[in-house]
C-alpha cells in the first residue's frame, strides 16, 4: 500500500519485506530515504537502523506502533530522523517523507556559504560535515546536523522544544512530543565534553534550550 501510494506520488519506490531483502535493495543502488518499519519478521526494526547507520547516512523513518513508545525513543536514539506512528494517514507519511528529504538536502544553515566555527569545532553546511577540535571528523545523521546547524544559526538564543522541532522538522509539535530532547541527547554524546554537564547545549529549565557558543563564520579558504 505504502509502495504503491509513494509511487503515484512520483516517488521510486521500492519495497522489501524484511532486513535480508533491504540489503538486497540497497546493494543495487543508494537510497534517498528508508522508511523502516519496526516490527518485521526475523530481525528487529532497531537492529537494521544500528546498520544502516553504521554503513550508510541515509535518512531513515521508522513505523510504530501506537504503544510502543519504548521502541520509538530508543529508534531516535539510534539515529532515525522521524517517526510516524500506525495507523497513520498516507498524507502524513508523504509530508513527512517530503519533509525529511528537504532536510536532507544539503541547504541547512549554509546559504550565506562558508563554514562555522564554535569552540574550536568546524561545521560546513556545503559538505554537511563536522571536524572535532582535534582535526578528526564527526559522523552525524541527518537530523543531528540539522540540529546542530539550527543552534548554529540561533547562538545564544534560548529554542524551545516546540521551536526546535518547527526548525529541525518542519512540523509543529505535539503536547507531549518529546523526541526533540533524545535527539539533543545523542548531539551532546557527540560535541560536549561531558554529556553530563553540557557546556554547549544548555536546559533552560522550563524554557528549553540554548546553543552557549561564541560562533564564527569563515570562508572556503579558511579566513574570518
């Protein structure tokens, strides 16, 4: 249903019933997108999103199930960009499934050009990439380096978690949507020196967070 739906959309798209089957998919050619659903015979949802993260940076959507919450914290965690919850309506997947690729594409926070510095860490819209203070590149999803590069562009302003999903997503939070905190979670893990007591992406208890960086823009040649 979901093929055929996405393909009057326009959309190549191209179904596979379990994890053996995807592989054999994504050999024959590269993906743009991945919707995953979680709950497929044999192996486990979560475990193809640990592989696909680790052999690809394919935006992946993960299906759910309408209680299995447990299961779409821990899908974000591991790195999914969205969810959708079932039943859904074929028009909710398709906005998100058009949201995502729009985030895909390489136009966050890089339409002035150049790069960013903060803290020592260089983050370049036009290649997507991430270079820790060390010289070492940083792997980040897609909606990490969309997160990242919306605290970027609001240094020192305080985001709450309704505006963060608005920017990172492109969709307006529900009540009690909180997959925008595991996603700071797993961006902390990644740039703060202690996830723990974050220097860089702060809470504001009651308010949501702030980027607490000093950023500068530079250009390709690497000159303020």
């Amino acid at each position: 249903m979901v093929v055929d739906y996405l393909s009057a959309q326009q959309f190549a798209a191209i179904g596979a019933g379990d994890g053996p089957a995807m592989r054999r998919v994504l050999a024959e050619g590269p993906a743009d997108l991945v919707i995953l659903d979680l709950n497929l015979p044999g192996e486990s949802g979560l475990t193809l999103i640990e592989e696909l993260r680790r052999d690809a940076a394919v935006p992946v959507i993960v299906l759910t199930g309408s209680g299995e919450v447990v299961d779409k914290v821990v899908g974000l965690e591991m790195g999914a960009d969205d969810y959708v919850t079932k039943p859904f309506e074929l028009r909710e997947l398709l906005a998100r499934v058009r949201s995502v690729l729009r985030r895909a594409a390489p136009q966050v926070a890089g339409e002035r050009g150049g790069a960013y510095v903060f803290a020592d860490w260089r983050l370049n819209p036009t290649t997507r990439s991430l270079v820790s203070p060390k010289g070492a590149p940083v792997d980040l999803t897609t909606t990490e380096f969309n997160l990242l590069a919306v605290f970027v562009d609001n240094a020192n302003k305080v985001l709450s978690r309704d505006r963060l999903l608005d920017l990172v997503h492109g969709r307006s939070a529900g009540p009690f949507d909180r997959s925008i905190d595991v996603q700071v979670g797993r961006l902390r893990r990644k740039i703060e020196t202690d996830p723990k007591s974050p220097q860089l992406i702060k809470t504001v208890r009651g308010a949501g967070y702030l980027f607490a960086a000093k950023v500068a823009r530079i250009d390709d040649v690497g000159s303020e």
